[in-house]
C-alpha cells in the first residue's frame, strides 16, 4: 500500500536516516538532536510503502526582500529517496504537492539548492543566483585599510544575534532575494558550526557597523558570512583578517557578485569563483505580479501583454495585459490575447529570471529564451527594477 502523507515527528528517525543515506553523512546523537530542532520549522511531506518511508522533501516557510518588499517563500530542501524507490514517479509527486502547499500558503515564489539543474528546471525552477568565492593569499590584504574604530570577537547569545541581524539588515537592503533570518535560523543555521568566531567592528563610539563569522583551521581562514554598513567597516574587517598574516596562508571567503575587493587590492589576480547557485520558481503567477514592486515609469509608454507558459503548474498559464492604473500604478492583470497588442511570450523559468533581476529582457530575448515584439521587451525593461540578486544562506 502506498500513500502520500504530511511527517509528523514518530518519523523523525526515518527522515533523518535517509538523508543520512541519500547525502552521504553521518550524524551523531548530538548532532541528531540539532536536526530535530532544525526542522521544527519545516512541513515534511513523504511517501509511505509498505509503512516505511520512501522518499521525502522537506518545505520550509520563509520570507525575503523582493526589490524593497517582504515576499513569502516556500524553501524546498532535503529532497531524498532510498534507491529502490527512485525513477517511480515519487519526487514529482512530493514536489507537485509541496507547489499546492505553497499556493495555499500565499507562498509565492520557492527557492532550491538542485543536486541537478536540468532536473528541477523541468518543474519550473531556473538558476537565479550564483555564488562567488575568493580565495586569497593573506599578503593581499597588506594595505593601509585605516579603519577607524576597532573589531572584537564575541560570545554567542540573544543579543549578540539581534546585533547580527540588524547589521545583516542594513546590509542586504541592497540586493534582492536575500532572506529575512528568525532567530531560530541565525541559531541553526547562520551559526550551526560550534567552531564558528563570532566579531564585530565598532565605531570610535562603540557602535557595532559590521561582523564577520570564520573559522581558522590549517593555515587557512574561512569566512561564512560577513556584513557591513559602510565602506569603514569594510575596511575594519579587512584589516582584522590582515592581523592573522602570522596564523594563515590562504583567506577563504564568499562574497555578492558585485564584491570590489579586487579593486582595492594591490595585486587582484587571486582565485575568484563565480558558479550557479540556488534556483527559484515563480509558484503562483497572479500573486506574484499583484506584490510586485514595479518601478516607475511614464504612464503614455507602458501598454503590452506577456504570454506566460508553465508546463508543471498549468494553471500559471495565461496572457497578462500590462499597464497603468487610474493612479497611474503598473498592474498586470489576466486578459485574452488582442492582436494589436504588442506583447512577449515567457516561460516560467525565465519569468523568475527576469523579475528577480537575475537577467536582463534584453538579454534572454537575444539569446532567443523569451520572444516576441522588440517594443514589448523594450517596455519590460522600464519595469523591472535594477538590483543585483544575492543569497548568502543555503537550506
């Protein structure tokens, strides 16, 4: 007999001994405990033969900035099956459920790290950020950085977290697609490393302006996070890592797309990686487009339609009519196609593309990825806000 269900915790031991499995790791008891407590948040849906588990994907409610805007996101994470399930139709399934949950959570949008790009991109999701990483030898960071103030390491406690995120806050105010971090994942998930530093640049009047979170191990430092909300806590926490030129070799550090740091180094030809990252799905079209930030533009200029497509999720289907309000506001709004219209047709998976900023309408028209009136392209432009897209966490 076979079912699909919503996991409650007598599965905990079952969810967390196939992604031991499908992800190659072991857990100790302890560290078995901090899972539990991770997923407390989680809404795992699974796929019961038999009375054992089969496979299972895990939803996490979450939100992020969309261009200035709070959106409410559903994070898919931990999607797993043992071997003798897999092929069997299963993962589609759990996804297509998890899409319905979303829906029905006003979740209108959902990210993912893919184990395989082509796989989730035939559901709906599309690379929408990537990740940039520096390794960097310790004499780069030999420069009069004349940070004023001073950075000191810190304990782990509430209010070193309500520190942390303002500075993240003030930070990410910038990019878009960046996530709102709780409590509860600044613990078990910002900080789940019990070897983590934690330090803080201050202001000549001790107010704290940036963090940074690392690890030294074997001559090298690693930073996993690090924020800051002017150009001199930059240059604090660049001159912190400098101070360590007697403990390590290399810097190991991710950064935004849009990093400087090679221009602020004497000598920038260091090792810069920049791959894809987590993918994103628009989950409900006509939610998505009614919270949208759209920017503003000259009411005589903004007239067209977008003909969006999404095989997984059909009923995303459908010619959207762009245009002003009586207050002269974009509003996108459902319509049947007129021919005299100029308009542009989008699959899903570029539509998540171009609203997040991720790529420009220009950009994937002449790569042939969306089509139609050169007018209609040209209007999108004017709409979607410019700012770089960046995530820093991973689910």
């Amino acid at each position: 007999m076979e079912r699909m269900i919503c996991l409650n915790s007598s599965y905990t031991d079952e969810i967390l001994g196939l992604s031991e499995y499908a992800f190659q790791y072991k857990l100790t008891q302890e560290e078995k405990q901090e899972k539990a407590e991770q997923m407390k948040e989680d809404k795992v849906w699974g796929w019961i033969v038999d009375n054992q588990l089969a496979a299972k994907a895990h939803l996490i409610p979450l939100t992020v900035n969309l261009h200035g805007k709070p959106l409410k996101m559903g994070g898919i994470g931990s999607v797993a099956s043992w071997p003798e399930y897999r092929r069997g139709g299963k993962i589609k399934a759990l996804l297509y459920k998890l899409l319905t949950e979303m829906r029905q959570q006003q979740q209108s949008i959902s990210y993912l790290h893919p184990f395989s790009v082509p796989f989730y991109r035939k559901y709906g999701w599309e690379l929408t950020f990537d990740r940039t990483t520096y390794n960097i030898p310790i004499d780069s960071f030999q420069n009069d950085w004349n940070g004023q103030g001073s950075v000191r390491r810190v304990s782990k406690g509430e209010e070193t977290i309500s520190t942390l995120n303002t500075i993240y806050q003030m930070y990410t105010d910038k990019y878009t697609g960046t996530l709102h971090r709780t409590e509860h994942w600044w613990n078990y998930r910002t900080l789940k490393q019990k070897d983590t530093h934690i330090a803080f640049a201050y202001e000549t009047d001790q107010t704290p302006i940036g963090y940074i979170l690392f690890n030294i191990k074997q001559n090298r430092f690693t930073v996993y996070d690090m924020a800051f909300v002017n150009v001199n806590a930059r240059h604090l926490l660049y001159q912190f890592i400098q101070h360590h030129d007697s403990m390590v070799h290399n810097v190991e550090m991710p950064v935004p797309p849009d990093d400087p740091l090679p221009l602020l180094v004497n000598e920038p030809r260091f090792e810069q990686k920049q791959l894809p990252y987590f993918m994103a799905r628009i989950v409900d079209v006509d939610a998505f487009f009614e919270q949208y930030p759209f920017s503003i533009v000259d009411h005589n200029k903004i007239h067209f339609e977008i003909e969006v497509s999404d095989i997984f999720l059909e009923e995303n289907n459908g010619v959207f009519l762009v245009s002003h309000d009586l207050e002269d506001s974009i509003v996108m709004k459902r319509t049947h196609a007129e021919p005299k219209v100029v308009k542009v047709k989008i699959a899903v998976q570029q539509l998540v593309q171009l609203f997040f900023g991720y790529k420009r309408p220009f950009a994937l028209w002449e790569a042939g990825l969306i089509h139609g009136d050169a007018l209609a392209v040209e209007q999108l432009e004017m709409i979607i806000p410019e700012q770089q897209t960046y995530f820093p966490d991973f689910f």
